[in-house]
C-alpha cells in the first residue's frame, strides 16, 4: 500500500509540476493559483463562523426537542397553536385553509385539504409537543376543483433528511467530509473488499460535501449540471458584434478550445472542441431563437457527446458600444465532479468562456487575432509540422 501511495503521489506531483512549470501558460496559471489561495484564506473565517453557528444551532434545537419530549408541562392553548400553525405550511399546499384551535391539548382542526396531503398533516401535528388529541373535522377533497380555498399555492414536499438534500448546511457538510475521510483512511489500512467499498463510499461523501450537488449532479445524470453566465462591454455597434458571433466560423479565432466549426445551413452547425483530457469532442447543435441584433439562442442536438444549451443577447449601451450577454447551461460527460476535475487542470468552462470573451473583445475592438486563440495554435502547430 505504500509503495502505491508512493506512485500516486509521484505521478500526481509531476501532472501539478509540467501543468504549472508549462513556458505558455504557467506564469498565468500561478498566479491563479495564488490569487485562488488568497481568496480562500479571506473566506475561511466566515465559512468556520457559519459552519460553527449552524451546528450549535443544530445541537440547541436536538436539546430542546428532547426536553419537550420528556417534560410534562401542558403548552397554553395559544402556543400550542401557534406550533400547530408552524407545522402546517411545511405539509400541506394551504395552509391558510385549515383552522385551529386547541383546548388542553385537545386540538381540533377544521377547513379544506387535500386527500394525498391529510396523512402528513395528521403526523405531523400529531408529533407537535403539548398535542395530546387531534379532533379532525377536516373537509377532504381529491382535487381543488371548485373549492375557493384550495386554489392556487404550491405542492409541499415531504420533509427529507438533511442528507437527502439537494444542498447541504455547513454542519452536514462537516460531518459528511469527516466520515468520508475516515473511510478513506481505513480504505488505505488495509485491503479488503470491504475496505475498498468504503473507500469509494468515503471518497464519494467528500467529493460531495466539498462541492455541495446532489449525487445526479455530480455524476452527470441530472440535465444542467453546470451553469455560466458572463457579461462584457464592447467598444463596437451591436450590428457589428452581432454580425461577428453569427458568422460561426470566426469562433476558433477567439474561443482557445473550439477547433472548428462548420456552417451545416439552416441553423445547423457543426462543432470540434478540445476536452479537458486532450481528446476532442464534436457535436451539431442547432440555432432555436434568432432575433438580429438582439437575440441568438441554441442547444445540442439529440443523441450529442456534450447536452447542452445556451443564448447570447445583444443590447446597445448608450455610448454606443455592446454589451453582451452569455449564458450557457452544459452537461459535461463526467459530471459536476469531472468538471471540479477538469478545472483543477487548467480546464475550467467559466474562467475560460472569461478569457475567450476577452479574446473577442480585442479582436474586434482592434482587428487583431489573439495569439493564443484554437486557430492561431492549430497554424502554429501545422507549421511547425512542415518544418
């Protein structure tokens, strides 16, 4: 086991050496690297109060739960209403329907709800402390049809585990990444099959409290797994800059990955772009809105290597420049965690789509095709091919 620790972390160390030693671009990537560890140092306090706060706040609420459950003091009637009332926007889709009283502990409940919501409401005011008896004069509906009280409002999810969260609070996070360290470590102890379950189980559990998406997400399962948006002001008419970004062709010129994109016709196009291993991907997509000089919009085709679509919008600044707007939602073919992976390479979509953007702000501002741009690489790398 050491001696394979020792290759992962010899091979590790020279990937991180050639990435940031690289004569191109190694000075800008340390420098992002230094300006990333600055970031995260100013942001460490606030994360460790918030983290602090939500588990004390967690450790008070636990207490308080058990001492009600094991006090034997009766809540007023107004407080024990007001507790039931708490509980009711959390099951049911309205609420405001739905009158309480109590006497007791006794409490009666009259007014509308809906049959698929009346269990979950029962529950959970049965489990409202100081709720002794539920008199249920409810009137049940299959369907809101009809009933003025019951229009409008929204589905209410039953309550999950906070593990079962789309989003995790900090104290989850904590927990989470510290028993999925344990694991791993175990993992490294020794070698068994279970062992090696665990691990991954571990390794799984930190991958998802450090980035904070639910599983689908971070597998790539779920549709959208990553959202951009950028904006950028351009010295140039919007007919101009629109003209620019229609002609697809000139992509390569600004965009450092884009390798070539082809017109098909009839808002078809085809694209070649360098992935984060080196490998490249194509795909068609397909133009969905076109509004000149003010709106162009597109998405993958169906049965595409990369799901994804977007929209860039075009509006004019009173001094007459451009400022565009580019929103972009993808689906990368490793998910959320093969994205984290690809930007801890220097294949990170957001900083790059910010680069590419300043690409083009240049070259059309200035006329002057950037020189760091898939197509100047491509000629460069053809010419040094022929020589």
């Amino acid at each position: 086991m050491n001696r394979e620790l020792r290759l992962l972390s010899g091979a590790g160390l020279g990937a991180a050496l050639m990435y940031f030693l690289d004569p191109e671009r190694g000075r800008r990537r340390r420098a992002l690297l230094r300006d990333k560890l600055i970031s995260a140092k100013r942001k460490a306090p606030r994360a460790l109060e918030v983290t602090a706060r939500d588990l004390r706040n967690r450790a008070q609420g636990l207490v308080a739960e058990a001492a009600a459950k094991v006090t034997c003091d009766q809540p007023p009637d107004e407080k024990l209403v007001a507790r039931v009332r708490s509980e009711l926007g959390k099951v049911v889709s309205h609420p405001g329907a739905i009158e309480v009283s109590a006497d007791r502990g006794r409490v009666q409940l009259t007014g509308h709800v809906l049959a698929d919501e009346l269990d979950d409401l029962l529950a959970a005011v049965s489990a409202v402390p100081g709720v002794r008896e539920i008199d249920n004069q409810l009137q049940v509906h299959q369907s809101p049809d009809h009933v003025p009280a019951l229009q409008g409002g929204k589905p209410r999810r039953k309550n999950a585990l906070a593990f079962m969260k789309q989003n995790w609070p900090p104290a989850v996070r904590v927990l989470a990444a510290a028993v999925g360290v344990a694991l791993i470590i175990q993992n490294l102890k020794r070698r068994t099959v279970t062992s090696r379950i665990l691990g991954t189980v571990g390794l799984s559990l930190v991958a998802r409290s450090a980035i904070n998406k639910d599983m689908k997400r971070l597998v790539g399962f779920a549709p959208d797994a990553i959202d951009i948006q950028k904006s950028i002001n351009i010295d140039a008419p919007v007919e101009r800059v629109f003209a620019f970004w229609t002609n697809y062709e000139n992509f390569p010129r600004f965009m450092s990955n884009v390798v070539e994109v082809k017109d098909l016709g009839d808002g078809r196009s085809h694209w070649v772009v360098m992935g984060p291993t080196g490998k490249s991907v194509e795909w068609d997509a397909v133009v969905t809105e076109f509004e000149p000089n003010r709106v162009l919009a597109w998405k993958t085709v169906a049965g595409s290597e990369v799901e994804s679509h977007g929209s860039v919008r075009f509006e004019t600044n009173p001094d007459g420049s451009t400022r565009v707007d580019v929103k972009l939602h993808y689906t990368p073919p490793a998910g959320v965690l093969g994205h984290v992976v690809a930007k801890l390479f220097g294949r990170d979509p957001e900083t790059e789509m910010e680069e590419d953007l300043m690409r083009m702000k240049s070259y059309i501002e200035t006329g002057v095709e950037p020189h760091d741009a898939a197509s100047t690489e491509s000629s460069q790398a053809r010419a040094a091919t022929a020589t």
